[in-house]
C-alpha cells in the first residue's frame, strides 16, 4: 500500500522551499491579484480515497484546463462530427500562436490551443439553449458539486484585453470554421476560462477520464472510447510547447492552465491537482511541474 499522504507532505516540504517560484500571469490583469505563495494538491483515488496538502481547497481561475471540460461536452452532444473542424496534432506552439491557424486552412491544430478551443466554444453556443448556465450545470453535474461558478471578474477582465483571442476568432471566422457572432463564442470562452475551482473540485471534475467515461457518482458522461481519446490529446498537447517534457518529467496525460493549476491522472487509478500560481517560461505552473514530477517518482507511477 502507497502511503499517498506522507508523499503528498514530502513534497509540499521539499517544492515550496523553492525560492524561484515563477511569475504570476499579467496579461489578464485580474489574475495577477493572487499570492504567488499559494501551493496545494489533492490526489483523488478511483477506489474512493482522496488525500490532501496546503491550499488544496482554495479556489483559484481554472483557464486552459477548462479546454478538457469543453472538449468532453462538446463531445458527448456532437461526437466524432466534432473532428470535422479540428485537428489533434501537437502544437509545438505556444497556447496563443496564430498563424497555425492560417497554415492548416482555418482547421487549429487541436482543440487546446485557444483557437481549438474557440471552435469547441463555438460547438457549444450552437448546441446548447443557454451555452454559460448549461456549461457550469454540466461541470457541477460531473463534479457533484453545485457551489462551482464563474469568477465574472475575471471574464470581464479577459474581454477587456483579450485582443490576441479576438484575432483567433476573426480568423476562425474568415476561414468560414465559426458559425456564431464573434462576440457571442468568446463571451462564453472567457467565462469557461473564468471558472473558479479548487484542486480539490478539479480531481473531481476529472474522475471521469479516469474511470472510462463515468462520473464520480457513476453516470456515464462518455464513452469509454470517448475518455480514452481526451486522455490522448491531453497526454500530446496538453502542454503546449512542453507537452514533450511533461511527459518525460511526469508521465501522465494532464492540461494546465495560466491560472497556475494542472490536473494530471493515470486512467483506472487517480487524479492529482495542483495548484502553484507562478509560471514558467511556457506559461505552465513552474512548481506545478516539479511536484508531480516529484509525485510520480516518489508513487512510482506512471503510464509508461
Ligand atoms: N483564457 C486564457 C487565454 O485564452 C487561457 C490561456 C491558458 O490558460 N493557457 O489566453
């Protein structure tokens, strides 16, 4: 038997002594509001148990790892229609990067850079009747907990500086690949990157793509096949232009966000939040990284 929780201290001892903890993300200013001292982690067995260390039940702007959630939404209304207007190779890139975009005919590269995720947001306000409250009905559904909202705040603060999102989505537009107004899918994409959530709810939020497609209350919100795909591309591209080392420090299909938290998880057995909000050079959590690469060492675990 692991002992989970002496792993989980050890490492909140050893990380945080770091004193090089990385920088905060500015470029939406409301974001830049949080203590770069925060540091938590919660580990969420598939046979129920859950442990965890520091600000584990702190909320905090979920950002790009809400892509995955989109991702699977948008996935169990549509299904494989959804491919027609994305591709699933890595980047390479940074999450921003635009001409991507131009190169592939208006289809993005895959759905967790932001212009992916713009069309999967575009999907969503198609097919749902009101795309933000059935969006965050849909997250407390599978998370199991109704307290989960939006950081409207924050979603303003994004709109007001979002210029490189606005550019992404005129693109989309012209290449013919967004079907609603501008204004409308990124109103909904800011507010999916605004939700507010704690490692502790994010564990949650990600049972399902650990237990092939179901729920922690055991609904089956996708397919087994379904989970195993998301599983994929977030092993491939969760990273952005550090996908390569994510995988080769940590082993685990995962997805950050600028926000500081990355969710990882080994399908059948966990998942681990953490969150440490200072980045590193790529815009992924810098401490974020050396803890589960400290996690899967220590556990020993790992999908290799
Ligand atoms: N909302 C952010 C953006 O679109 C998400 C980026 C991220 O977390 N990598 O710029």
């Amino acid at each position: 038997m692991i002992d989970y929780q002496n792993i989980l201290n050890q490492i909140n001892q050893k990380v945080t002594k770091d004193k090089n903890k990385g920088k905060i993300a500015s470029y939406i200013p409301e974001l830049a509001t949080v203590d770069l001292n925060s540091f938590g982690i919660h580990l969420q067995l598939v046979s129920g148990e859950q442990f965890a260390v520091g600000d584990a039940h702190k909320s905090f702007s979920i950002q790009s790892i809400s892509k995955v959630l989109s991702l699977a939404y948008a996935m169990s209304i549509i299904g494989t229609d959804l491919w027609k207007r994305l591709d699933v190779e890595p980047s390479g890139n940074p999450f921003n990067h635009l001409s991507l975009l131009e190169l592939e005919e208006g289809i993005p590269r895959n759905p967790f850079i932001n212009s992916g995720a713009i069309v999967i947001a575009d999907i969503l306000v198609s097919n749902l009747e009101n795309p933000k409250s059935d969006f965050l009905n849909y997250i407390r559904d599978i998370t199991g907990d109704n307290t989960i909202d939006y950081n409207y705040k924050v979603a303003q603060s994004e709109k007001e500086t979002g210029f490189n999102n606005y550019a992404a989505a005129n693109l989309l537009k012209s290449f013919n690949n967004l079907n609603n107004d501008v204004e409308v899918v990124l109103d909904f994409y800011f507010h999916q990157c605004a939700l507010q959530m704690s490692c502790a709810q994010l564990s949650k939020a990600f049972h399902l793509f650990a237990n092939k497609g179901k729920c922690l209350a055991n609904k089956a919100r996708l397919t087994k096949s379904q989970a195993k795909r998301i599983n994929a591309i977030m092993l491939t591209c969760g990273f952005y232009d550090e996908a390569g080392e994510f995988a080769f420090e940590v082993g685990l299909p995962g997805k950050s966000g600028v926000g500081g938290g990355i969710v990882a998880l080994l399908p059948n057995e966990f998942v681990i939040s953490v969150w440490s909000p200072g980045l590193n050079e790529r815009g992924n959590s810098k401490l974020g990284m050396k803890a589960l690469e400290q996690f899967t060492t220590l556990a020993n675990q790992s999908i290799f």
